[in-house]
C-alpha cells in the first residue's frame, strides 16, 4: 500500500472521529446540563418531573423545540441530533 495513501487514510480517519462522537449525542448528560436547572426525574421542581411528563414522543420534540409556558424553546440552541437524544433519554425514563 502507498505510503502517502495510508497517511492520507489515516488523517481523515483520526479527524472524522469528533464527528462521529458529536453524531451520536448523549440524552443522559444533555439532560443534566440543559434540564436539570428545571426538571427532575422523579420530583417537580420549577417545571414537571419526567415521569409526570406527556410520553409522546412527537410531544416532547415540541416542547423542547419550541418552549411551553416559561420553559424556552430549544431550537437553534440544541441540533436536531441532540433533541431526539433528548427525547429518548426522557422517554426512557418515563
């Protein structure tokens, strides 16, 4: 195998790895870093726990998009990507 070929493979690989790890968003820590200010799992704070929430899921894409009463949306805060993981944590845990 060429020697710059194999250089160049392994470049684009080693820097496609961030990518891949941002492609896969974590639901669990971007709950805690986004949610838990407001939310608990199992007791209300300023907003409802998870499990006294809507377990729609198409709901809760909504609601994180857009905001509900004095929660803020989330669009253009969070990627697509990070709301579904979002949404599947919160399901989960319903």
């Amino acid at each position: 195998m060429n020697k710059k070929y194999l250089a160049a493979l392994l470049t684009t690989t080693i820097l496609s790895i961030p990518f891949i790890a941002s492609a896969n968003p974590d639901g669990e820590s971007l709950f805690k870093s986004n949610c838990t200010m407001c939310h608990d799992i199992d007791q209300k704070k300023m907003g409802p726990s998870v499990k006294s929430m809507n377990t729609d899921p198409k709901v809760l894409h909504a609601t994180i998009t857009a905001g509900k009463n004095a929660m803020p949306g989330y669009d253009g805060k969070l990627s697509g990507a990070e709301i579904d993981a979002l949404v599947k944590y919160l399901v989960a845990n319903q």
